[in-house]
C-alpha cells in the first residue's frame, strides 16, 4: 500500500516536470522569436535593400486601408552581366489590406495590360524597364485611379530563396507542362496527376510556366498564368500560416533584408505578416484585372475594362468589398460538379471531366441524362464561380444560376450534340 502511494507521487512529480519543462521549453522559444525579431528590426535598416525615400508612393493614414505594390522582375538581358540593367515587371499584385476589418484583397494586373507612359502606348510591364519603381506606381495610379501606400519588389532569385526559407510547398500538378529556354537556364517538366513540393527552383518553374514547347498552354495566356499563380500564393498562404512555420521563422527574417526591396519598414513588414498568418482563409481574396486580350499593330495587348472592374477598384479605394467578383479566386477542390452526357457519344461526360481537371477542379462526378442537342451549365445561383473560364476553356456560353439549394452540386453541366461536335 505504501509503496503504491509513493509510486503515484513520483508518477504525478514526473507529469509535472514534463509539464513544466513543456512550459519552459515554448517560453523559451518566445523568447527566442523576440530576440531574433529584435535584431531583425535592427539589422533590417543597415542591411536591406530599403527604399531611398525617392519613390512616389502615398503613407496612408493611421487605420486606413492601405496599397502595397508588389512586383516581381524579370532577368533582364540574359546576355548581360550588368545587374542594374533595366528590367521588367514579369508579375504585379496590388494587395490591400483593412486594418479594421483585417481583411486583405489581392488584384493582379496582366502584364501585357496596355497604358499610357510618356505620351505612348507601352505594356504595363514596361513602366519598370524605363522609370524603375517609380515608373510602375505611376502606372498603376493612373490605370486605377488609385494611390500605392507602399511597395515590395523582388527578382527570382529572391523569390527563390523566399520560399526556400518557408520551407516549400506542396502543388496538385493539373496539367503537363514541358517548356525549355536554354537561354535563362530555365527548363520546366511537371506532370500532370503527380502532386509535387516545389522548393524555390520548382517553384519559380511553376510560377513561370505559360506554355509548352510545342505551342500548347494556357488558351487564354497571360490570364491563365495568373489563375496558376493564385493557386501557388494560396498553398504559400496556408503554408505560413500553419505551425510547421515556426521553426522557420528565423530563417525567413534573415532572408527578406538581403533579397526584398521594398519602402515599408520593418514593424510594418511584421504588422502585414502577421495579418496573414493569423487571419482567416475567408479574409484573403485573390482577382484579377477584367478586361480582354486584343492584337492592335501585331502587338498582343490585354485591354481594361473600366467598367467590368469598378467593384475591384472600389475595394482598393475603401478597402471593402462592396460584392463578391465573378473572378474572385476560389478553393476548386471544394467545388462539386455533376457531368451529364446527353448523347449517344461514349465517353463524352469523361472528355468534359478531363477538361474540368485540367482547369483545377476535382470534385465531379459523371453520369447519364436525358437525351439534348444543346449543352447546358447550371450554377447555384448565389455562385460566383468564373464564368468566364468556364465559357472559353469549355466553350460553352450557356450558362444560367438555377440549382435549387436541395441539389447538392455547386454546377451541374448537360452535354448536347453541340459539345459532341466541338470535340477536339
């Protein structure tokens, strides 16, 4: 009996020094993370590639929303050895953030978008290459009719060595991708139904990639590119704000001085991060610029719609979402589609399921319906899935938002004749 009660008291003794070595051990760590940012923030203004003070951009008031410019440049002349050669935005991202409702919009802007600089017609992506940052802001002001508070830049390598730091992430490849410029040593194969962890070399080629040697891609180019990098800046999203990141945290702070420019200080860089990681999935909103793509002097241009993006532009000005977007970005995996052949063709549901697949979605299922000469989608009809991809990718313009809520499928897709005909 005795020795039974002495037993239980060195059993509850060793539970609560592992509890308090637990306890000291995440304290500890805490510590650690304060003292690692402390030094950041003090290393940050002697090391980094902080602004000069020279760029045109806005501060935004104490609890206003605000607008970072976040670029992505190209590497210039691959012949040159000459860093400072000018370079142009391969990729531009205006990210607003509320601090009162924390919620963050991200609106990408096609590179190819044409504006107005120094009295001609240029590719926005151009603005970089003649006026540097400056250049980029001014065109982006004048596109939007908005004010940029702050601005980020970086090249590949620090792009790179970013996602490096957090450790990579995981991508559900959707479709073959094979393309090799021996130029930029850059040379991308990924197959399609593999799931792969991009490191910052893999990731880079994913980002890149808008189509294959032999001419195939993206149907609608430059836009679908973009529709693949919001599938990568969401996996990064979730990537930072799970707790594997923790650990990585010293490494990320050591990385951004060296390959971020950017004229945002560090408390503010922290204060953003932070936003991120700890919002909501639902509190991150990814677009992209309307608009359409236009061949004008045997020169490819995306042309802006003024009018299909007044709602985007409101958020960036108020920081509010007066309504969801027919491009608001979205988790496809979480989407459930019902396929119907409604012909006497074998394998027509199966061809339109491949399609789906190949456009992220993959969540459907396939069957049989009533015999139709013209295709069909129906959407529910509080859905804001994209039906504009759906009607270029598919080729199918018919769509109305009539499911009932008792169905339990976000699209419901009736093949006719018509599709039959189209079949590639």
């Amino acid at each position: 009996m005795g020795n039974d009660i002495k037993k239980k008291k060195k059993t509850r003794k060793r539970k609560k020094s592992r509890g308090l070595k637990i306890i000291i051990i995440f304290f500890s760590f805490i510590i650690l993370l304060g003292v690692l940012g402390y030094f950041y923030l003090l290393g940050f203004n002697h090391n980094s590639k902080l602004g000069d003070g020279k760029i045109n951009t806005k501060k935004a008031e104490a609890g206003e929303p605000v607008n970072i410019l976040v670029m992505g440049v190209d590497i210039g002349d691959p012949n040159s050895k000459d860093a400072s050669d000018p370079k142009r935005t391969d990729t531009m991202l205006v990210v607003n953030y509320n601090p009162k409702t924390k919620k963050i919009n991200m609106v990408s802007v096609p590179r190819d978008t044409r504006v107005t600089m120094n009295g001609k017609k240029i590719k926005i992506n151009s603005a970089h290459a003649i006026n540097g940052v400056n250049g980029s802001i001014e065109a982006v002001e004048n596109l939007l009719g908005i004010e940029i508070n702050n601005y980020a830049k970086i090249d590949y390598e620090g792009f790179r060595k970013v996602i490096d730091a957090i450790g990579g992430v995981e991508m559900d490849i959707t479709r073959n991708m094979n393309y090799d410029d021996p130029s930029q040593n850059l040379h991308i194969h990924f197959k399609k139904g593999t799931t792969v962890h991009l490191d910052g070399k893999k990731a880079e080629e994913f980002f890149r990639w808008r189509k294959n040697n032999d001419g195939t891609g993206f149907a609608d180019g430059d836009l679908g590119r973009i529709e693949n990098q919001h599938k990568f800046i969401s996996k990064v999203v979730e990537k930072v704000k799970s707790p594997s990141i923790i650990p990585k945290i010293p490494n990320i702070l050591s990385t951004i001085p060296d390959y971020v420019e950017t004229d945002m200080s560090p408390e503010e860089i922290i204060k953003y991060g932070y936003a991120v990681t700890k919002g909501d999935k639902s509190g991150i909103n990814m677009v992209t610029l309307q608009g359409e793509a236009k061949y004008i002097g045997n020169i490819s241009y995306f042309i802006y719609d003024r009018e299909k993006n007044r709602d985007i532009v409101q958020t960036l000005k108020t920081g509010v979402t007066s309504q969801k977007d027919d491009s608001t970005e979205i988790d496809k995996s979480e989407i459930k589609i019902k396929v119907l052949n409604g012909t006497k063709v074998n394998g027509l549901a199966a061809d339109c399921e491949r399609k789906l697949r190949e456009m992220g979605y993959s969540n459907i299922v396939t069957g049989n319906g009533e015999r139709r000469e013209l295709t069909k989608v129906r959407l529910k009809k509080d859905s804001f899935i994209s039906t504009r991809e759906i009607e270029n990718y598919l080729n199918i313009p018919n769509i109305e938002k009539n499911i009932q809520s008792h169905e339990n499928f976000d699209i419901i897709i009736l093949l006719g004749k018509d599709f039959a005909n189209n079949r590639n």
